[in-house]
C-alpha cells in the first residue's frame, strides 16, 4: 500500500511558465487541447494560465477549468488584488480550484524590481494569502527567486503565507543558479525553522539555466519538498523549466532508493504528452532528450548492441513501453471505416463527442489516398487541425503547382485560391518554391503582411512523415499565426500562410463590426 505521506504531487506549469516563454502564445483551443492530455496524464494541478495578464489568458484558463476532469485547476496571480480576483472570475465555475499567487522575495528583486522594503513584501503577501482564501481553501504562496533570498527572510515569508492560510507554498529557484546541496539545505532549513510549516505541503519549482533543475527538484524532494512544477518536455523560460517526465521516471524507477517516494502519474501516457506538447507548441524534443527524444531507447554501438541482445539490461534501464512508446500496429488505410477511427481515437484518451468525426473522416480518406497508411500521430494531427477549420474561411486552397530545381531554373508557382465565393489564380517566381507561392498568395488575397517567422517540421518517421508548417505574420502592427500539414511541404507551407491571412481577415471582419456597434451607438 502506498504511504500518502511519500506522494509527491506533479503541478504541471506547461500551460503557463511553458507557453509564455514560446514565441508564438498558443491558442485557447490550443491551450484546452495540451489540458486534456495533461489531465489524461494524471497530473494533479494545471497551471492553465495567467488570468489576468489577457483576455485570451482569461478565456482559456476559464475553458480549460471547465473540462478538467481528474486534475485542479489553477490560475496565476500577482500579489495584488485584481490579479486574484481575475483568477477567482476565471477559475469560479470549477467545483474546486487553486489560486497560485507569488511576490518575489530575494534582495535584488524586492529593491530593484519592486522598490520596496522586505516587511511591505511581507504584508503584501499576507493580504494577498488571505484574499485568495475567502474565494477558495486551495491556495498557493510563491517566494519568486526563492533560490537567492537571505534565509532568514525566506522563513520569515514562508510562515506569514502559511499563517495566512496558504495550503501550499512553493520555493522557486527562478533563475536556476543554486546546486542541488545547497537547494536542499534551504528546504531543509526551512523544514527544521518554520513552526508551522507542517500545515502547508511544500512545493519546489525549478529552472534549468545550469542544468540542474531535475536534481534540484528530486534533492528538494529528499529533504521533504512534496510537490514539484515542471513542464512537458522541460519546456519554459529561458532554458526551461523542470521536466515532467525526468523527475516522475526517476521517482517510479529510483523512488524506493529515496524513501519510498512516488507519483500518481499514468507513465505510459508520457510519450503521447511529449509527442502533442512538442506538436502543439512546435517546439521539437531533442533527439537525446532524456525519457522522450527519439534516441532515448536508441543503441548505436556494436557493443551496446550486442549487450541488449545478449540482456536488455545491460544497457536499458527503462523500456520504452513503460513511457508508452510502442510499435504502431494499428494499419489505418483508406478502407478503414468510420468505427476504427473512432475506436482509436478512443483508445488515444479522445471521447466521442470531444470531436467531429464527420469531418476527420473525410479529411482521413483524403489523406490516407495521398499518403496509403495512416498513423495514429497523423490522425491526432488531424484532430488539432479541425479545430482550426470550425471557424468560417475566407480564403481556401484550390490548387497549386510549382516548378523548382537546380541552378538553372527559375522557382514559379501559381495557385487558385477560392475568394468567398470566387476563384482566381496567380502565378509568380521567387528566390525558392515557398517564396514563390506567398508571392502568388500576398497578391490574391491582396493582404500586405510580413514573414515573421517560419519553422517546418517532420511529424512522424521517416519518409513517412508529414510536414507541419508554422508561420508567423506581422499585419499593421499584430501578429497572427498559421499552421499548414501536408505529406508535400510546399503546400504545407502554402496552407499555413492561407490560415494566418484568413485571421487576419477574421479579425478585420471585428473591428468593422466593433466600428459599426460604435456607429450605431
Ligand atoms: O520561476 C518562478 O519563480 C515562477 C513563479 C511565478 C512561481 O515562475
Ligand atoms: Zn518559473
């Protein structure tokens, strides 16, 4: 039986310190999509957000608080009032939820970055406790730059949140600078200084500048830290932040040699988490990422490989199975019905009714007719990009073709757009194929944006995969996102560009109709 004082709870910040450290901020849908795994994944807390630093915060940390099923949701705030109130809006229609509110509490940052003395820091962080508490008995007090504050006042600030009514308070190394040692020593000092401070769990949250936030976190955890915040695939500021699957693998595999420590995590649901938080934020994982890259389970050499062949652990110290990679054996084609698709989509955590099935059927057999076997990667592919598709399309890609090749050819394209409900066709050169055709599709849709940034990846194996394009586009000033998957990368790109222009569009259509109201008013 597994001792409850030994559970080391995972408060998942993928959603929050991940996403505001991407270039491109994901969408809401985007946002309810990584929640849904995560929640699948069996992570206690979601951080889904920062309420009130935007609308689109708001609205995503409110959408995602209403489909959690298993995890708590939980929301950001400054140590001021209407952050905490914003959380307690956004949050308010979930049955139990968490507001997680911090101050920073290190010398450089309370007199250089908030120009106060240490005992306003004080009362500001017991205002804020206590205002969380009237709205919820789940509150979270951060010391931001935990890892940098004098010791003493650490204490001092960790039993005021506690006196406060904080149930959780969390000791950030923010910049990721102290060594596990010394990480360590702090909780323990902590444990042995702080009178009160067995009402509260601890909670560690640790960034990865010098590579040391796993150890960090896992020696925080010896000492008696009992929640640690990580992100899928180490995702976060600057060099990330914990990762999720390092420290829950090293707990299910090392955990007794720790005492007894262990997670509730589902671990075979890890490498699907990795494989749609790196697809979702397109941030590829690393082919040598611990537990999650590619080459994680990989042997190169002739005498590793003699070795496994001889006994798996001579080299292996965990499986691939047991983080859920596994030979795909399902043979999705063109001939699979309507009931395979959605039983697989069952099995990968998707309920029926979370989706169209109509319309990833039909965009399966067009796929599966270009590319013969599908994936079940492709079929999740297909499920994020039909969220894209619910909205109405101004633009639509009717057909494209390119010529490219070597020195002596000049890279054309022309493409037909579907215009509401005209067509027209461009045709253009450019110093590439891809330039060629967002010269064709800058002159159809007659939207005069800059290429911010673009980034194409392979989803899936080998020559198998399908290209998942990203672009990024400045118009008048804002910026919007594409996404564009194709088996041919040329219209993968050609499709992302299509669906920046059509919110571009989108978005004129509002502020016409904001104009109008205004009018009219
Ligand atoms: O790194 C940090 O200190 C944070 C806090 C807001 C918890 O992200
Ligand atoms: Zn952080």
């Amino acid at each position: 039986m597994a001792d409850e004082k030994n559970r080391v709870y995972i408060f998942d910040t993928t959603l929050r310190d991940g996403e505001q450290a991407l270039q491109q901020s994901l969408s809401p849908k985007q946002k309810l999509q990584i929640a849904m795994i995560l929640d699948q994944l069996g992570v206690d807390i979601i951080e889904a957000g920062f309420p009130i630093s935007s609308p689109g915060d708001f609205e995503s940390v409110r959408d995602i608080a209403r489909v959690l099923k298993n995890a708590t949701c939980c929301g950001l705030s400054r140590a001021l009032d209407a952050d905490i109130d914003a959380c307690r809006d956004a949050l308010k229609e979930s049955e139990h939820y968490r507001i997680h509110t911090f101050i920073a509490t290190s010398d450089i940052h309370v007199k250089d970055k908030l120009r106060r003395s240490f005992d306003d820091i004080v009362a500001m962080a017991d205002r804020a406790v206590r205002r969380a508490r009237n709205y919820t008995d789940d509150v979270e007090f951060s010391c931001e730059d935990a890892g940098r504050t004098p010791i003493d006042h650490l204490c001092r600030m960790v039993e005021t949140a506690i006196a406060a009514g904080a149930t959780t308070v969390n000791i950030p190394d923010t910049v990721g600078y102290t060594l596990p040692y010394e990480f360590g020593n702090i909780i323990k000092t902590l444990f042995n200084r702080v009178p009160n401070i067995d009402k509260a769990r601890i909670s560690v949250h640790c960034h990865n500048d010098l590579g040391m936030a796993t150890a960090n976190s896992l020696t925080a955890v010896q000492e008696g830290a009992r929640q640690i915040e990580c992100c899928v695939n180490g995702l976060g500021e600057r060099a990330g932040n914990c990762s999720l699957e390092e420290v829950v693998m090293t707990m299910k595999l090392r955990g007794q040699y720790m005492g007894g420590v262990y997670t509730n995590i589902e671990c075979t649901n890890i490498a699907r988490a990795s494989q749609v938080v790196s697809g979702v934020t397109n941030e590829p994982v690393p082919s040598h990422k611990a537990i999650v890259g590619s080459n994680a389970f990989a042997h190169s050499s002739g005498i590793h490989q003699d070795g496994v062949l001889k006994n798996k652990n001579t080299y292996e110290i965990l499986t691939p199975e047991s983080v859920g990679f596994t030979e795909n054996n399902m043979h999705m084609t063109a001939r699979s019905g309507r009931h395979m698709i959605r039983a697989v989509l069952d099995k990968m955590g998707y309920k029926e009714g979370t989706y169209d099935l109509d319309d990833i059927y039909q965009r399966f057999l067009k796929l599966a007719d270009r590319k013969g076997q599908i994936f079940d990667y492709d079929l999740e592919a297909l499920l994020f990009f039909s969220h894209d598709q619910e909205e109405e399309t101004q633009f639509t890609l009717d057909n494209l073709s390119v010529i490219s090749g070597g020195k002596n050819v000049i890279p054309t394209a022309s493409v037909r757009l579907k215009i509401g409900k005209r067509t027209r066709m461009e045709s253009s050169t450019g110093n590439g194929p891809v330039d060629a055709v967002f010269n064709c599709i800058t002159r159809l849709t007659g939207i005069r944006l800059k290429l911010d940034h673009f980034c194409i990846l392979a989803k899936g194996a080998g020559t198998n995969a399908q290209g998942q394009v990203d672009v990024d586009v400045v118009y008048e000033g804002r910026h919007y996102n594409g996404k564009g998957l194709s088996t041919d990368v040329i219209e993968a790109s050609a499709l992302a560009l299509i669906s920046a222009c059509n919110s571009i569009y989108r978005a004129q259509i509002i502020e016409e109709e904001k104009c109008e109201e205004k009018m009219e008013a």
